[in-house]
C-alpha cells in the first residue's frame, strides 16, 4: 500500500478529530464527571493517536505537519493578558488573601509535585517534566523547553492535571463545605488552570472570572520563578 | 481584528526578542504576556480596537492548540515503564492535595475580619 501523507493531511486530521471531540462533549456536557472525562484536551489526543498507529505515521511527521498550531500556542500565551487585565479590578480590596493564595498554591503545587515525584522514585528528567503541572500548557511547555523538559510529557502530565481537578474540584469544595465562587473559581485555576476554568464558568460567571485570574496570575509568576529555582537544583 | 492580532503577534515578538538576547530562562510568549498586561494597564482606557475579539478567538481554540503536544504523549519512548507509577502519583496526589490546602488557605484569610483602622491606629 503506498501511503500518500501530506502535512496538510495531518493537519486537516487535528481538525477533524476536534470537532469530532468538541460534538462529544457537548453531548456528555449534562453529566458534569462525564463532561470532565469527555474534556477535548483528553479525546483528541486519543483519537489522533489511534488514527495515526493504525496508517502507521510516524509521530514526528505529525509534529512537523502541525508546526503552525505550536506557533499559534505562543500568540494564545500573550493573549491571556487580556482576561488578566479585564479581571484585574476584583483584585481589589482582595489583594492581600488573592496574592497570600496565589503564592502559596502555586509554590505549594510545585513542592508537593517535586517531593512526592522524588519519592516515588523519578529521574531528574521526570522531575522537571513534572515541575510546571499546574501552569496552563502553553506556559508549560514554554517553561518545560527553557528548562530542557520533554514538553510532551509535560503537556500530557499537564492535561491530566487539569482533569484531575476540575473532576475532583467540586466535590472536594463541597466536602470541604467552601460555597464562596470567589474561592472555587480561583483555587481552580491556580491548580487546574484551563480544564478548571472551563468548569468554573460553568458554575458561575464569578467563578469563571477568578479562576482566569489564578490561572494567569499562576503562570506568569511560575513562568518567571521556576526556571530560576531549576537552573539551581540541578547545579 | 487584524489589528487585534497583530498587536498580539507584535507583543509575542517582543517577547521572543527580549527572551532569546536577554539568556533569561523564562518563555517569549510569557514576557509578551507580561509586557502587554502592563501596557493595557497603564493606558486606562478601552481595549485597543478588535483586541478582544482576536484574544477571545485565541484563548477560545487554545485546546485545539495543544492538541499535537498531547498527542506526543502517548509516542513517548525515552520514558522507562517503572517512571510512570510516579508520573500518575504525582499528578493526583499532589492535584488533590494542592487543592485542599489552597482552598482552606484561602477560606481563613477570605474570612478573617480585617481589623478596623481606628483599632490600628490607637
């Protein structure tokens, strides 16, 4: 059988089996664990897995054929400041318990992720893939390329993360008998960045607004720490 | 629109710029965030014209961006087997605690009644 791939192809395949994903997950969206497990981030990637294993294409060519999305992940970085700057203003009057919050979860995640990883028994390689898990991925991966991760890796752990929480978030709140949106949608975005502030708009549209606000808050301030703290463990 | 976009692409070019000359370990794009944040901040008017929309449209597809990244996921090869138990570890683990925490951490300052000025002052 001759194999005729061109990247165009490739690329058209991204598309398709995302809007594939997105129609799935509209249909699940009444059932809020469903809707979490149906996220696009996590079936797209499987579908395109499936796809390219059984044509039997060679991931690389896939990568190289959607370089223009690997681009675009960077112009979506510098358009998060634009839902920063709109939702800076409920920064005020909060600012001591939003920033205390902020630097505490975002550095809390890291160590927790570090110590329980070197625990567990990772190799350095692990270790830094693992770091940034809580950033939004286009921040992510940033940092996992400045820090030599495998930017792969870090966005699949990243993903999964984002899945994690926003899953098991709301139960966790409701358990922990927290009913303020104010602090869901914010928690949720500093721990779950993407995936959570899709689910905390679907609570509320306060929730929505400050969980963008954690989740872009966490990632400029890991963007601009981590890398540093990296560079000195490995010294 | 178009002029949206291109202030984004111009802010992620700055970014890339002062990245790549300034040997700084933090990403282009994140110093074009940075940047562009302060600037909408410092001009206290409206957003730049088709600004929003073109940041909405981005952030709007911003799954679909990823999407090749994820993919690589599951043609990882460098990854030895018993490196994945602490890989899933990590993630629920540490996700579930972090969370815990970060909300009762936040629940105790969210409610702890500032003290009033007068008190302070006297």
């Amino acid at each position: 059988m001759i194999h005729i791939i061109t990247p165009a192809l490739l690329l058209i395949l991204t598309f398709v089996t995302f809007s594939l994903s997105f129609w799935l997950y509209g249909k699940t969206k009444p059932n809020p664990i469903l809707s979490s497990l149906f996220h696009p981030l996590v079936t797209t990637p499987i579908l395109v897995s499936v796809v390219l294993l059984l044509a039997n294409i060679d991931y690389n060519d896939y990568r190289e054929a959607n370089q223009p999305l690997f681009f675009l992940l960077g112009t979506a970085t510098v358009a998060l400041a634009i839902p920063l700057h709109q939702q800076f203003h409920h920064i005020r009057g909060l600012t001591k318990p939003l920033l205390l919050t902020l630097f505490f979860g975002a550095s809390f995640a890291v160590i927790t992720a570090l110590s329980i990883a070197w625990f567990l028994g990772a190799t350095p390689e692990t270790l830094i893939s693992v770091a940034p898990k809580s950033v939004t991925t286009p921040i992510a991966l940033g940092i996992a390329e400045k820090i030599n991760g495998e930017p792969s890796l870090t966005a699949g752990i990243v993903v999964f993360t984002g899945v994690i929480g926003a899953i098991f978030g709301p139960l966790l709140f409701r358990w922990l008998g927290i009913s303020d949106d104010r602090i869901k949608g914010f928690v949720l975005g500093i721990c779950a960045h993407g995936v959570g502030t899709a689910r905390a708009f679907e609570t509320s549209g306060k929730c929505g607004a400050f969980s963008s606000l954690g989740l872009g808050l966490t990632g400029a301030i890991t963007a601009m720490i981590l890398p540093w703290v990296i560079i000195y463990l490995l010294k | 629109m178009l002029k949206g976009l291109l202030i984004l692409l111009l802010f992620q070019g700055i970014g890339e710029t002062a990245s790549y000359y300034s040997g700084l370990p933090i990403p282009g794009p994140v110093i074009g965030m940075v940047l562009l944040f302060v600037y909408l901040q410092l001009r206290s008017q409206e957003l730049p014209l088709g600004l929003g929309d073109a940041a909405h449209l981005m952030i709007r597809w911003l799954s679909l961006m990823f999407v090749p990244a994820c993919v690589g996921f599951f043609f990882l090869t460098k990854i030895a087997p018993d490196q994945w138990l602490s890989i899933i570890g990590v993630i629920v683990i540490s996700t579930l605690v972090t969370m815990i925490v970060t909300a009762l951490f936040m629940k105790y300052f969210m409610e702890k009644p500032t003290p009033p000025k007068s008190q302070v002052e006297r």
